[in-house]
C-alpha cells in the first residue's frame, strides 16, 4: 500500500468520523478507539474503569505469601510473539554470539544522509524509532499484533514498545530496518528523549521458584518436579501466564458489566456476585504455548520457551456463570442460530489505547449442561490471587487457558467472536508449512479444547539415575472434558509399553475438567536411556508421536509424546 | 476351574433359582436367561418380538435396487473375534499353505483311545464338537463372545457355530484342541448329525460393488473409489456391518418398547414413531474397525480385514430420539448421578439364546443440547434399507457405529451400561502390549466419540500414474462434533506439507456429525512414491503418524495417517 492509498483509505474513513482531517487523529480514533466489534460497549465503560481501578491496589491484604524480596530479574524473552524463523535464527545466533540488544549499535541511531529529512508532524501513516523514519504499512498484515502497531501511526514506536517490551530485541530492530524510509528530525529527537513511564511499576510479587519467561508482562512456569508433587497445584507456584501489565483494582468500586444480544445489561459488584449459589470446579488451566520448548527442538517456533510448566490444577470457586448469564435473562436456546453468537470476555488488562485482553466462546458450549464455567474468587479455597485475576476470573473448564480471563471486567453476547488479536491471530495453529511470511489467520479456527497431552515430571532429559527401578511421575490430560483412559510408558523407542497407575483423578463425573497424575515403576538399565510417555484420552484420541509433523510456527499444541533420555550408572 | 468346583459353583446357583438340580438346566437358565442387567426386563416382552416378527419380509417392496442375481460369496473371515495372535499367524501360515478349514482333518473327527468315552447327559460343564469332548471352562474368560460360550454347555457347539461361522476355521479348531478331555459316543455322534438350520437363509440382496469381507452375518464395504464420488453415500452401496443374522420383521406388529429409571413404561408403533416432527441430520457412520487392514500390515490384528470403506455419511430422517424420550417423561435433568446413567438400545438381530444385539451411551450425551440421536426411518430421503435396520435404526452422531442399533426393538434407561459382548467386551481399545491372552476387559471403556481420521479414496497403494499432476480425493473425519480444520499431504514423509482444499462439508451448524470430502491437486514425479494424508480437527487433535505405538490386538480406532505407496512413470 503506497502512502497516497493509504491517505486515500484515511479520507474515506473520515467520512465515517465525526471530524478532523489531520491523519495522526484520525489513526488514533481508528486503532484505539471502538471497533466494530464493540457494538454493546458503551464508551463510558471503559472510562469508568480507568476512573474507578486507577487507586493503589494494596498487596499484603490480598495477596498470600507476598515477601519483600525482589527476585525479578530482567528478560528479554517474548510474550506474545509471532517472528519470522529467519530472524528467530538470526536472533538466536546474536544470542550465542553474546550480541544482545543492549549492545546493538541500532541502525535507528544514524542519520542516513541518502534519505530525506522529516519533521514528526509528516509521518502520519508511518512511525518512527530511534533517529529512523519507517512505513511499516505493508508489516500490518503480517503482525502478530495486527493493526495494533498503528497505535504508534504517525508517532514514536518507543512509548508503545515500553508497555511491550517484548520488541526490544535483536530480531525485531532488523525487522524494522527492513521498512526504514528516512531520518527523524534532530529536534524530535530531542523532543522524544523524555524519560518513559514504566507501565509494570505495580507488578505483584513472585515466587522465587517460579522458571520466568518474561518480565514484562511477567510469565513463569511452575517447575515440573512440583506439579507431580501434589493434585492441586498450590497458588503460589502455579504458573503464571499475563499478556499486559496487572491492573491495579479496587475492590469497593469493582463492577462486572454484562451485556449483548438478547439480555439485560447489568453490572454486578462482587458482593452481588458471592450472593449466588457457590460452586466449586477441580480444572486444569493450560496455556496453549504449554511444552513449546519441546517443538522448538525439532525446529524453532516462536514464543515463550515454556517447558512442561504452563499447567496447573485447582480447585475453582466462585458463581456459576450460566447462574450470572440466566439472570440477566440469558437463554442459550432463544438463539436461532447459537453456533453463529458467541460469549465475550474481557478483562482489565488494558495497553495506552484503551485495547483490553479479551477472548470468547462460542454460544454452542452454553446449550451443554455438562460445561461448568465459574466466576472464580477463590482458587484452591483462597482468596484468588492478583497474578491470576484477583477479584474474579472466568474458568472456562476443558478450554485452552487463554479464553479463561482474569480481571474480568465484561461479559457480551454478540454475533461474533472476540476480535482481539489473542483470539484473531494468536492462538491458533496452522499447518507445518506455513510461516508467517505465508500465514493467513482466517485460516484456522481459535483453539477452544486442546487434544490430549503427557509428561514425565519427576525425571528431567539428561538426569543421571542408577540402574534399577525408579519410580516416574507425571501429568495427563485431555481438553473438552475429556478423561484420560490410560497413560503408557515406552524405554525401548516404542517396542513395548508398560500401562502407568493413576494414582489421582477427580471424582468421577460427566465430564473430566482435571488432569490425573501417574507414576509407573521402571527398570532400567545402562541400554534403556529413552524413556517415552504417552496418554489416551476417552475419544481414544492419541498423542502425535513426535513434532515434525505437527510442528507449527507459533509453536502451539505441543503435544507429542513426551521423551527424555536418562542417563543410567 | 474343575469340573467338581464348578459343579459347587452350580450347586450354589441353584439356591438363587426356583428349582433344578441338574447341571444343563442350571446352566440354561444362568446362561441364556435375564442377567443381572436385565432389571427393567419382562419376559414377555422378549416372547413378543420373536412372536411378532417372525412372519416373512418382503424384500422387494422395501430394499431399494435389489436383484434376482446371487452374488453372495462364501467366506471365513472373522465376523467377531478376539483370537490369540499365535492362533491367527498360525491360521494365516495354514492359509497361505492352502490348508482351509474345508480340507483339515479335524482331531476332533478321530477317537482318542487315551481318553475316556462319555454320554451326553454326562458332559454339562463340557461342551462336544464331532468326535471330541472339550472342557472350555477356562477359556470362558478369554472368549470375546464372554460366557456365550456356554449356551452350548452340555451340548455341541456345532448348531452354534452355525450361527456364528467365524468359529468355522482352523485357528479356532487349534484353541478348541487344547481343551479336549474326551471322545463322544457313538450314539451321540450320529445323532448330531441332523441337518442344521440356516439361520441366514433369510438374508436380503447385496449391491455386487459391497467388498465381502464375512457372509455370514454379512459385512460388506464400499470400495473408497465410489466413496469420494459423493458427500451423501448412496444407500445400495453403503457399507454393512451386521453382527447376527438380519431379523425378519413384520412392520404391521411392530413395537417400539421404552422403559427404564424414572420414565414410564411406553410402546410405540412404526406410525406412532412417524407422528413426532420430521427431524433430518447429515451424519457420518463408521465402522470401529475401519481401516483394521491398515493396522494389520503394521502387526496381524484380529477382525474383519476392512481397508477405508467401513464408513459412509448420509441423511438420516426421522423422530428426534429427545422428543420420544421426553414423550416417556424422560428429563435428563432429573438424575442426580447422570455420569452413572446409561441409556441402552436393543436390536430384534439375536441369536438361538434370544440374547440380542445391544449398546448404550452415558445419559450425559442428553444434556448436551447440541446432541441430536434420531430414531431414523429414512435414509438418504428412501425408507431404510433392511441391511440398515428397517424399519428404524438409532443414530448416535459422532459416536462409533456400533452404538447406533439396528432394527430398534427397545430403549431402556439403567443404571448400567448395556451387558451385551459388543459393549462390554468388544469395541474396546486396549494397550499395544496387550493380547488376548492378557486383557483385562474391564480396563478399557466401550468407543463412544472416535479420533480423528483421513483416508485417500482416489488412489490405491501400489496404482501406477504418469508423471505430473494427479487429482487426489478422499474424506476426513472426526468424532463427538469435531469439525474438520484441514487436510494436509505430504509427498516426501513429512518434510513438506500441502493443504488440501474441503471441496464438500455439511453446512454450519453446531456441531459437526458428517465427514469432510477434500480434494488436491498433487505433482507427482519419479522420485514421490509416497503419499501421506493427514487430517487436523477443531480439538485440534492429530492422526497418530503410524500404527506402531497405537496397534492394538483388535484392530479398533485404525486412524494413522493413510499412506499409499505410487508406481510413477
């Protein structure tokens, strides 16, 4: 798109506007501003909680076993990421040569004398960083974040990149230098070198046992030798999986809004939410990125380098959500077409513009009475800590982690999803082919179940043991409410198979929202060094049995057969 | 078990029992009277149907495209089975060497001058077969068909076999030797042989393009080429699968029997069925076996010898199976335990015993709105056909066929699972380290949702085409709803994928219960031999890459990738 169709594009979209012909207002009304999917939102919404969760959040009351000690440590390891491999590869090469982004000489710094000069005010469909002038309008399409970006049109990259620090990395800078179109004027320059805001300066504090992803937003993972410890995974170390900063709420003037197709608006004050009947669900939370670090050993994919750590399971208290929704007259059968409506959520996380986290369901999930969502505040019969929603979170049983959001703000029935780009673009997987040069996102639905999946907690690859029997513990689990029917163990590459114990499950109900734990006693000797484990689940759906096949870029699903190699003495 | 401590064992059955102390009558009662399971069972209501039916079809007015040609061919290929994998590479090393069951000089046919001469009266625990005496006491266990083996306690299992001529092969004669204990009198060897009864002399006309794969009960597939043809399979070439001789029903008495926990005790007739609103669902069914030959070329596994074709979709008509329920003032709302509700479907298909065909599914199935099992009297907008189960067949969608009975004479709501064999012994997918002499049947639930699966229909392993581009077809499917994301093809073992594009699907609804026809233009050269399909579902389940870690001894849930080898020239 050259910059005269864009301005072209700009003008029709004024007449859609209420006012202005400058083109840095009107980016800004488009990106951060209502879309069309917002059409229950009222714009007062939003700024009432902006007004009314803006005041301290206090920690120590709310938050259990908060200490003083600051173990956050600095990261530069993506949050939500989506990079082409090339640069994932050359970022990793600058990795091991020692060049990391502090100590990169950025293009951006230089004046290029073979390209023109602008002043700020001339960039309007362009952004800036640094000393450079970039049109990335051709990098919208292809942005993990889609139009997102814009939200810097016509302006600096820098203040955005603060709240998204996950850019400030090797690979990006030479993404962005692919677009370079010219120098910043010196005086902007000047201007732009204020110092930033620090959007995470109200971070709660971690366990220092949590394996940290990132710092900003902060994502850790529980270490797997724990998990297999215990049934419910204790708060403190469950893993932690945040796409912004945590919002600061007050409790006293907290609201939830309900609205949409079909029902009454109405906001309810968590008090007005404890007043319904208390349910209490057993439910493993997965992030869809769970064990992507095992994909990016058959090929690199792009994400948090998670191990087998982005799971947990608890105990799940709070309303009913189908209580909530009937309430405020929500019948999941008035809908003529429940397959084409789906339920919105949308939390308190929020970037600069005002964008929230969001995510949605559809409306078919509603119309079975075996699927129990909760409006969670308590987690494993406690408060519900800050890190993973604090004062509600809806769990949405059997359904990847991403859609269960925290701080929930917002609930909308409408005629289509959830148009964030968690739900539009990221978490969705695509063939081993694709990547994303070639990436179309309408191409593959958002995950809702994740297929079935194992893991070998209590030995780590490459662990020294002695020759004899040893005792190996692990997870399992299947999405959908799907149970786990076996799990099996494999020392000889899948020659023989040994059926592991399982040693805890939750009571036996319609559906199984909780992973089991197994152990298996296992003699090995000095000849078996891989050890192989694999489930099934209860619609006999199998494990892949290794990557390569189901290998994709984002590095989601990864659920092959979980394989370590022990060394035996 | 010897004969003295099963003789206790009787003796202790004959205090439960009204009268008898002779073993044959304890045994007849036990064995082929109500079990335990039969709690909302009346005696008379199993009298009324073999009353009932027992009239002469009439086939020409109701089995579409039926010819006066005869077509059926003999075959002993396993119609149930469950026999030990030494039996059956023996039975297959017999074969190949032109040893067929016809030629073999049965041990049984020779008097054994080691062994004691019995009387009839004097063999109730044993069981005869020509010349021999068999104590079949611990293979009881072992038997895939469970304690049906011991309707012939006391007796020949010759007129048995009749019934179930899958016995009538060398490797079922090789496990039958290892039990004989004696020879048969004389007197009595002569008296059993009287001319058998065909119990399948009553069969209706078969479409000659249906692949035989047992005649007695028939089971036949459609080749794949004729699958990818067509979205709705056409009804005449729809694959068959038939466990037990096709009743004859008279559709002028026929009854429709409901009962069970909390409903009230009803009887329909076949107008009483067609008053309820016309409901139409586009559904896929399938085989649990389908594709067992593709398993078997990884390892031998026991059962019919089906390649693709043991499934078809078409559109089922109908009274929607929840309003007939409702009709009997079955709310699925109402039971506390729902997970421990079953409800059972019986067919009038039985054998000599009158034990029936019989499968269920958890009551969970019915609080799902999204579930829609039609009482269908219409396929593909034509009565049903007789080999589909005229005049009204179950359909449970996007659960294993096995469960959707034929010939419906019954519907029951326990607290139990349906007792019968296909429920509880057959239809199971255990380890790949089990065997039949190992398997413990109740470590494995019956199939309900199946995985995954894809299939090449326009090409066989082996087909030679010219070099370029070759047009390829096939179906995709996947159970419990799962819609179909993609289809994907590799030419070089994965290292590259292609997707292929869904020509044909079932227009959105809320779930998906019919199968995906696809199609990709793939260019071949002398150097790609190997085609792989694979197809993706929206649980984002994966087809197993091979059979190898998947096999099981039955053959059940065969869903790796499909890969054909081409002969390029």
């Amino acid at each position: 798109m050259s910059r005269k169709s864009i301005l072209a594009f700009n003008k029709s979209l004024v007449r859609l506007l209420p006012s202005s012909s400058h083109p840095i207002p009107i980016w800004t009304v488009l990106l951060s501003g209502p879309s069309t999917f917002r059409v229950h939102e009222s714009h007062s919404h939003r700024k009432c909680y902006s007004q009314n969760h803006s005041s301290k959040f206090n920690y120590s009351s709310e938050h259990e076993n908060a200490s003083g000690e600051s173990w956050n440590k600095s990261g530069i390891f993506g949050a939500f990421t989506g990079l082409t491999l090339a640069a994932y590869v050359a970022w990793r090469k600058s990795e091991q040569n020692g060049v990391h982004a502090a100590t990169v000489r950025m293009e951006s710094e230089e004046i290029k004398k073979d390209l023109p000069t602008y002043k700020s005010s001339e960039v309007a469909i362009w952004v800036t960083f640094k000393r450079g002038v970039y049109d990335v309008t051709e990098f919208v399409e292809k942005h993990p974040g889609g139009s997102r970006i814009m939200m810097a049109a016509g302006a600096s990259l820098e203040p955005f990149w603060e709240l998204y620090p996950v850019h400030q990395r090797p690979d990006v800078f030479q993404i962005l230098a692919k677009y370079r179109i010219g120098n910043l004027s010196e005086e902007d320059v000047l201007e732009q070198q204020q110092p930033a805001e620090d959007h995470f300066k109200n971070e709660p504090k971690r366990h220092p046992v949590l394996k940290q992803r990132s710092l900003k937003p902060f994502n850790g993972e529980t270490p797997p030798s724990i998990l297999a410890e215990q049934f419910y995974t204790p708060n403190d170390v469950f893993y932690v999986r945040n796409h912004l900063p945590v919002p600061q709420v007050d409790v006293k003037s907290y609201c939830l809004e309900i609205e949409g197709i079909s029902i009454k608006s109405s906001s309810l004050r968590l008090d007005d939410v404890k007043k319904f009947p208390k349910v209490t669900i057993a439910a493993t939370i997965q992030c869809g990125g769970n064990r992507r670090s095992d994909m990016s050993k058959a090929k690199p994919s792009a994400g948090l380098a998670w191990s087998g750590g982005a799971i947990g399971n608890a105990k799940w208290t709070g309303a009913s959500l189908k209580d909530i929704l009937k309430k405020a007259g929500f019948d999941p059968k008035k809908y003529p077409h429940p397959e084409k409506v789906h339920v919105q959520f949308e939390g308190l996380d929020s970037d600069q513009s005002g964008e929230c986290y969001g995510a949605s369901i559809p409306l078919t999930y509603f119309l079975d009475e075996n699927f129990e969502p909760v409006l969670a505040y308590e987690m494993n019969d406690k408060s519900i800590p800050i890190d993973h929603g604090f004062p509600l979170r809806v769990i949405l049983p059997g359904i990847v982690g991403a859609r269960s959001v925290k701080w929930l703000s917002r609930i909308i029935i409408s005629n289509q999803e959830s148009q964030s780009l968690w739900q539009q673009r990221d978490y969705k997987v695509f063939s081993p082919s694709v990547t994303m040069e070639s990436v179309d996102f309408n191409s593959a639905p958002a995950i809702m179940d994740t297929p079935v999946t194992s893991y070998i907690c209590s030995h780590e690859d490459g662990q020294v043991v002695a020759q004899g029997n040893i005792k190996m513990q692990g997870y399992a689990f299947s999405g959908g409410g799907r149970g786990i029917v076996r799990v099996e163990i494999s020392k000889n590459r899948g020659n023989t198979w040994e059926v592991a114990t399982i040693k805890h499950k939750a009571p036996s109900a319609a559906r199984n929202w909780a992973w089991v734990m197994w152990e298996a006693e296992v003699a090995v000797n000095k000849q078996d060094k891989e050890i192989w484990v694999k489930a099934v689940d209860t619609g006999y759906n199998q494990q892949p049995e290794d990557f390569k096949n189901v290998w994709n870029y984002r590095g989601l699903v990864s659920t092959a057969y979980h394989k370590i190699t022990l060394n035996v003495k």
